[in-house]
C-alpha cells in the first residue's frame, strides 16, 4: 500500500510539473495575442488611410490603362521610324497547281504537241507546267517620307508624358478625395459625440425637474419643457450616426476596405488643426503655373498636337521605297516533288511616290490637325490663367480658415464655460430652466462651429500643400 500510494504521488507531481511550463507558455501567448490585437486595433490616422490608397480604384486603373495604350502607339511609331534604317524583311513559301494552262491550250490549236520534259524548248516548259514552287525572300526600306515617322514618334512621346501626368493628377485627386472624406467622417464622429454629450445633460436635466417636480418646487411646465428638449435632441443625434456611417462607407472603398469593414479613426480633428494653424505662415508659398501638372498636362497635349500638324503636313512630300526580292522557282511534274531543280531570280527596285490628293482627304487631315493644335493652345493658355487664379483664390481661402478656426475656438471656449456656470446656478436653486437651455444650445452650437471650422481648415490646408500635383477646379471668368 505505502509503495502503491507513493506511486500515484509521484505521478502526480510529474503530471503537475509537467502542466505547469505548458499553462505558463500558453498564459504568455495569450497575452501576447492580446496585446497584438489591441495593436492592430488601434485608431486609423490620416497617414495611415494615406498609406492604405488603394491602387485598384476604378479611376486610377482607367488612367493606367490610358498610358499602357499610349505607350503601345508609342512602339509602333517606333517601329515605323526603324524602317528608315532598318529593313523589313519577309520569308514565303509558294506552290501552284495550274488547273487550266493558256499555253498548252494555244499549242494544241497549233498542233504542236507539247514536250513534258522541255528538253526541246525549256522556255516553253516553263509557261506549260502544272505545278510551280516559289520560295521568295524579300526586304524593303523607306529611307526617305518626308519626316512623316519623326513627327509621329514626337506625337506618340508626347502622349506618353500626358498620360503620366494624368497617372499623378489622378491619384493627387485620390489623395485628396482621402482626405476629404478622413476629414469629414472625422466631423462626424465629433458631432456624434456633441449629440451622446447633449441627450445625456438633458436626460440628467429631465431627471433633476423631475425631482424637483415630485418634490413640489417648480411648476409642472418646466418639467414638460425639459422633457421636449431631450426628446428634440434624439433625431439629431440620430442623424448625426446616419452621417458617421455614410462618411466612414465613403472611406472605406479609397483605402482598400470591404463595405462592412470595421473602421474607427483617430479623434485629432481640432488637435491637428490647432497645430497646423501655427505653421501656416511657414509653408504658405505661392505655386507658380509652370509648377502645376495639369499646366503641364496641357503642355504636352499641345506638343503632340503640333507634332500631329507637322506628321499630316509631311504626308504631301514624296516617298522613297527601296526593295530587294530573291525568289526560287521550281516545275515539278508532281506537286509533291520540291527536290528541283531551282531556278533563281533576283531584284531590285526603288519607287518613288507622289501621293495625290484628289479626294481631298489629306487636306482635310490637316485642317483638323491645325485645329486641334489652335485649340490646345488655347487650353494651355486658359490652364495657365486658371492655375493662377485658383492659386491665388485658395490662399485667400486658406487665411480665411484660419482667421474662422480662431474665431470659433475663443467662442467655444466661452460657451462652455457659461454652460458650466448655467448648471451650476440652475442646481443651487438661482437660474431658470429657460436660461440652462439657452446656454446649452449656445455651447452645442459652439461645439458644432469649432468642429466643422477644423474640417474645413484642414481640408483647405490638404488642397494648399498638394496644389501643384492637383487638377485645376476653377477657370477664368
């Protein structure tokens, strides 16, 4: 018995060391898998959503998609321009079975009898067989067109560098489409908060009248007064989740998320924009036109539409073709035979062609071509008046922000703080309802004015710093 019961506690000595490490190991990991979680469970920042822009936007795989295709028309004006120095050449194989021979039926009408093995007349073989092989190597080269292929290629290369352009004005536009809605989700989420904080101190304020009120020391009205007022306030905070929730479902499809993807963001709405208030001053340097993309943009629609003038005005001047041809030829009695013998025949030729207008098509090509450039000419001078402009008009608007971000913030500051003292004297028995009401919408509207003032101040600030990447929004009057 004693061996017996020693047995079974040293089992389960070893069986509770061994636990031990292993509870201990799994106590460590579940900690760090917290820990993790709460990681990644943090609030999104607007780097973070900047970071996350997704390049599988509708907008930004169309304007891919143009520069892929601009850069194909762009190879093939390539190979065009490499014909002037370079030949084209091509390898072909024929074989011929003549059904029906106009020489044999001419000697039979002669009563000649013809010689299937031509020894007599081997020309005449030749025009009477009924299979033929051609085995035919063939190159050509255009050194001279006018100029025509450079200027395409000018064209094409122009292209390219507006489709690239318009590759960065898009996902500059993107960008700020981030922001704008990391802004205005982030509005909401304040204005959500505003609302929770205003139904909460009238549902303190009902239960207070409503003390009061049993107790006989105010009249009856004011307790129905204060049961209006929160019952006022429940749409708006309502309304005011309805706006978060369509905020956050415009945010989540720029940034890579599903549509029922959870998403909480960062509450630095004020605190971001009180910051930056201070270093406005610093980074407010004007934008010149030159700098701006979509000047450029128009720069290089217009450099391909000149070069587009000068390709259909070389179309008028004369070609220069230069070909060589090495053909074998074969007539074997059956088609089936290609052991010979070969005959060779070599050639050379240049042509020279004048292209003839007598349709008129190539003159109209260039009366389009004209206009196309006149009127890129004329959108680059009207981008040019326009970046200018909007440069000028959002730095007017930028201080204007400023100036309404310090306005708000001085009497937000004051609105709570005469809240604060309507309280207090409404609880001591010295203030009216009327009175605690009226400060109460005061500092809720404050609060409102303060948020969407950083919005918009924030937002203005985004479009100042990222103006030269940005498409132009106004145009001159």
């Amino acid at each position: 018995m004693t061996l017996r019961h020693d047995m079974r506690a040293w089992t389960a000595l070893t069986i509770t060391l061994g636990i031990a490490p292993l509870a201990l190991l799994l106590a460590t990991s579940t900690r760090c898998v917290a820990q993790i979680a709460v990681g990644t469970a943090r609030p999104l920042t607007l780097d973070d959503a900047l970071a996350r822009l997704s390049r599988r936007h509708p907008a930004d795989r169309v304007a891919q998609a143009q520069l892929a295709l601009a850069e194909a028309r762009q190879g093939e004006a390539l190979s065009q321009r490499r014909n002037l120095l370079i030949p084209s050449a091509q390898l072909s194989v024929q074989t011929l079975r003549t059904l029906q021979n106009q020489y044999t039926e001419i000697a039979k009408r002669a009563g000649i009898v013809p010689d299937p093995s031509g020894a007599a007349d081997p020309i005449a073989s030749v025009f009477s067989a009924a299979n033929t092989h051609v085995a035919q190597f063939a190159m050509s080269i255009r050194p001279f067109d006018g100029g025509a292929a450079h200027a395409r290629v000018q064209a094409a290369d122009a292209l390219v560098a507006a489709a690239s352009s318009s590759i960065e004005l898009t996902r500059s536009a993107l960008a700020l489409q981030t922001v704008q809605h990391f802004h205005d989700a982030q509005l909401a989420q304040r204005l959500v908060e505003v609302a929770d904080s205003s139904v909460a101190q009238a549902e303190r304020t009902v239960a207070l009248v409503r003390v009061a009120f049993e107790a006989g020391r105010v009249a009856e009205l004011e307790y129905l007064r204060a049961q209006a007022a929160l019952s006022a306030l429940r749409p708006a905070a309502l309304d005011a989740r309805r706006r978060h929730g369509a905020a956050l479902a415009a945010l989540r499809p720029l940034i890579g998320l599903e549509r029922d993807a959870s998403l909480e963001l960062s509450a630095t709405l004020e605190d971001d924009a009180a910051r930056r208030a201070t270093t406005l001053a610093a980074s407010s340097a004007p934008t010149p036109p030159t700098a701006r993309v979509a000047v450029r943009l128009a720069s290089e629609r217009l450099r391909a539409a000149e070069a587009g003038v000068r390709d259909a005005e070389r179309r008028f001047l004369p070609t220069l073709d230069v070909q060589f041809t090495h053909q074998r030829f074969a007539y074997p009695a059956r088609s089936a035979q290609w052991q010979g013998p070969w005959f060779p025949q070599t050639s050379v030729a240049a042509v020279l062609t004048l292209p003839l207008d007598l349709t008129g098509r190539m003159v109209s090509e260039l009366r389009v071509a004209r206009a196309t450039a006149a009127a890129e000419h004329a959108a680059e001078a009207e981008a040019q008046l326009a970046a200018d402009l909007e440069e000028r008009d959002l730095a007017l608007a930028l201080e204007s922000a400023r100036l309404q971000w310090l306005a708000v913030t001085t009497s937000g500051s004051a609105a709570s703080r005469a809240r604060v003292i309507a309280e207090t004297r409404y609880e001591a028995g010295r203030g009216s309802w009327l009175e605690l009401q009226d400060a109460r919408n005061a500092e809720r509207s404050a609060l409102a004015e303060r948020a969407r003032a950083a919005r918009d101040l924030l937002l203005v600030d985004a479009r100042h710093v990222r103006l030269a990447t940005l498409p132009i929004t106004s145009s001159p009057e």
